[in-house]
C-alpha cells in the first residue's frame, strides 16, 4: 500500500465504504491460499482480500487463517507474551453524549452518576503505585461542569498534575481523542494546543479509543454527537507528529460488516505508515514523531446497552468465533506495521482473550485493577486480574511471559 500523506489521511474523502474496498465492485480477490502466501511472504494484503478472509466460515479455511497469523505472530513478535501492571481510572460518568452502544454515561442528576474529586483520583492512584502499576489508565466522560476558572483544559491539567506531582515516574496514558475535540472546542484552542499542553503536564501516551468503527454513516448510528472518522486520524495523527504514542482500537461484533471492518484496518494502517515516515524522516529530531503502539478489538457488550442498538444486534455478549476470526485477519493486515495486539479479558473473558493469543495476539493487556465502562454494558470478563493470573493464563500456552511498560519496553 503507498504511504497516505498528511493531507490525505486527514481531509480525503469521507471514511466510508469506498468503491476501493467493496468487494462487489473490485475485481475478485484471489483465493483464500493466495492471500495467505502472500501474508507470509511479507506482503501487505489488500482491503478486498481481507474481507475475502473475513466472510469464511469454513472450519478448515478458518484454521489456515489462524494458523497463518499465529506464524506471522511468532515472525514478527516471537513467542514471548507481555502484559503490564496498570490500574484504569473513569473519573466521571457524566457526559454530554449518548452513544447508542454506552451503559456508562449518566447525567449529572441521575442515579449512579459519580465524579471523582482530586483526593480520590490521587488516592486510588497512591493504592495503585503500592500493587506495582508502571501506569494509570485515565478516561471519562465528557463532563461540562469538569473546568477551573471557566477552562476545561486547566481541570485535565490539573487531574495529570495532581498524579505527576506525587508520582514523578508513573506513566499517565489518558484522555481519548474525543476528550482532546471536547477540551479544544470547550476552550477554543487547537489540537495541538491541548495535547501539547497535556504532554507538559505530565501526559505520557493517548489511548486510541472513540475510534469505535472509522465508517461515518455507521457512526451516525453507534455514535452521531461524536467525533467524525477524519477527526479521530487528524487528532491520532496530531499526538504521532508533537511525539505522543498513542493506541488504536476497534469497535466490533455490532451493526458492521466485514468490508467495514477492512475499511477500519486500513485506515490504522495508512495512520501507522505515516508515523513510521516522519520517524524516519525525522530521526535525528529532539522530538521525533511517534507511533500507535498497538491494536485492541473491543467486542461490543450488548447486556445492558441502550435498548434500541441492543435489539438490532440481537445478543448480549460477544461471539467468540466471530472475534477471533477477526483477530487474525487483524494480525495479517496490520503485523508489517503494528506488531503488538491485544485482546480484551475484560470483554471475553480471560479464557477467551488467552484463546486470542493462538490466533495473533502476542499481548493480554493489563491488570485494570477497575474498570467501569465495559462491567456496566455487562461483560462478565470482571474488572481486576493479578499478574500471577495473567502469567498463569500464558503459562497454560506454554509461552513465555515478561511484565512491559506503557511503550512495550520490558520490565
């Protein structure tokens, strides 16, 4: 695939379904061992040979997939599996939007709305240093009333400077794309206004959630308040190019299809290619671009999801099948250029996420210690795991385990 430039991933066409990947108007991909070699001969596959991957459901066809992702896995990763001691904080529940998919958000006079205070954040980062965390994973919801002085960017600052000043080292990954338009439009600043005022605060890398699927006419169903697909890639494209890290997830197992979710990885894809450009071209830089660190699909929880999307996607919890199936296919397209995936204990269980790792994962992810938004939609994956837990799961694979950073720096 040719490197998309600047301009293009940020204002080109409307991300979604494009005649260049709608498999009924290209030519037909080749079969299903063709894809597959050239995967293993170090190819990038294309969009419309990834949803060819993606519509099997053969059993014996499925296992080449796996089969073929976990050798690439063990090629480009090997066989050691990470995981990192974290703790998750949501600081607030109250938000101004109502995305079809959340069970999280509350208004402020609703029961179970919470909004934590600077000591509680503080305290439950103090718990968390004392169990080993190497990071705080803090989102929440868009909360109008969260500003000091009438500035919404001087109370984010305020939340990263109330961790930075008492634990100098810790690593803060926090505050999703959609958190940056939120600040930015509250207080009439730029992107790169926030995140830069956000990195000297303390701000270590960006979580790359609010993707949810990079489709905006599905967006408009999942999440219309939100932020459009060219706003998430120019913000995530803003933090790589002022050298914040940042993650990248998928929304899956809802209203998509597989030609959106080709659509999705290619746009990770075309987003990483250009990082990985400006590293190299900037090399020698003080402040060289950085990079998405990896890939999490996040299974859509149903429980106790708005009733309207509930009923449409007709289940309460994940399909595993379906989820693996798009984790491999993940690890095929994306493994040239986002080596580290992970899978969601929290969403299928920490059976299921172990399962994941067969199937291209080479990461489980963290301990969370808590976590708020995936339990209250339902998901029965819990919301605290012990290292000792995370290394047995990977023991169980006969794979080697080893405690990493933020940054997948081993520890």
């Amino acid at each position: 695939m040719p490197l998309t430039s600047s301009s293009a991933v940020n204002s080109s066409v409307n991300p979604s379904v494009s005649s260049l990947i709608d498999p009924q108007i290209n030519n037909s991909p080749a079969s299903v061992p063709e894809i597959l070699e050239k995967a293993l001969a170090g190819e990038d596959i294309f969009p419309a040979e990834a949803v060819a991957l993606l519509q099997q459901d053969q059993p014996e066809i499925i296992e080449m997939i796996r089969s073929t992702a976990d050798r690439l896995r063990q090629e480009q990763v090997g066989d050691r599996v990470t995981y990192v001691i974290n703790r998750n904080i949501n600081f607030t529940n109250i938000c101004e939007q109502h995305c079809s998919f959340c069970a999280f958000r509350r208004d402020a006079e609703q029961p179970g709305a919470f909004w934590l205070d600077f000591g509680d954040i503080l305290a439950k980062t103090t718990e968390a240093v004392e169990r080993g965390a190497t990071e705080i994973c803090m989102q929440g919801g868009l909360n109008l009333a969260a500003k000091i002085n009438g500035s919404s960017l001087a109370y984010y600052q305020k939340v990263v400077e109330t961790i930075k000043s008492n634990f100098p080292d810790l690593h803060l990954h926090a505050f999703s794309p959609q958190e940056i338009q939120f600040i930015a439009r509250e207080d009439s600043l730029s992107y790169a206004q926030v995140i830069q005022a956000l990195q000297a605060a303390g701000v270590g890398s960006m979580p790359g959630t609010a993707a949810e699927v990079l489709d905006d006419r599905l967006r408009q169903i999942l999440c219309p308040e939100k932020i459009n697909s060219n706003t998430w890639l120019e913000i995530v494209s803003t933090a790589h190019s002022l050298g914040m890290f940042t993650t990248s997830t998928m929304l899956s197992g809802h209203i998509e299809k597989p030609h959106h979710q080709a659509a999705h990885l290619n746009y990770l894809r075309e987003l990483q290619q250009q990082a990985m450009l400006l590293c190299k071209a900037n090399a020698n830089a003080q402040n060289y671009p950085a990079r998405i660190t990896e890939f999490i699909i996040l299974p859509f929880v149903g429980e106790s999801a708005p009733k309207p999307l509930r009923s449409r996607v007709g289940r309460d919890q994940p399909i595993l099948a379906d989820n693996l199936l798009l984790t491999a296919v993940a690890r095929i397209f994306l493994g040239n250029w986002i080596p580290n995936q992970q899978p969601s204990w929290v969403k299928l269980g920490l059976e299921g996420a172990t399962t994941a790792l067969n199937w291209g994962c080479n990461d489980l992810g963290g301990t969370l210690m808590e976590e708020h938004i995936t339990t209250m939609a339902g998901a029965k994956g819990g919301t605290c795991l012990e290292p000792e837990q995370l290394k047995e799961a990977i023991k169980s694979l006969n794979r080697p385990y080893q405690q990493r950073d933020t940054l997948y720096n081993l520890i």
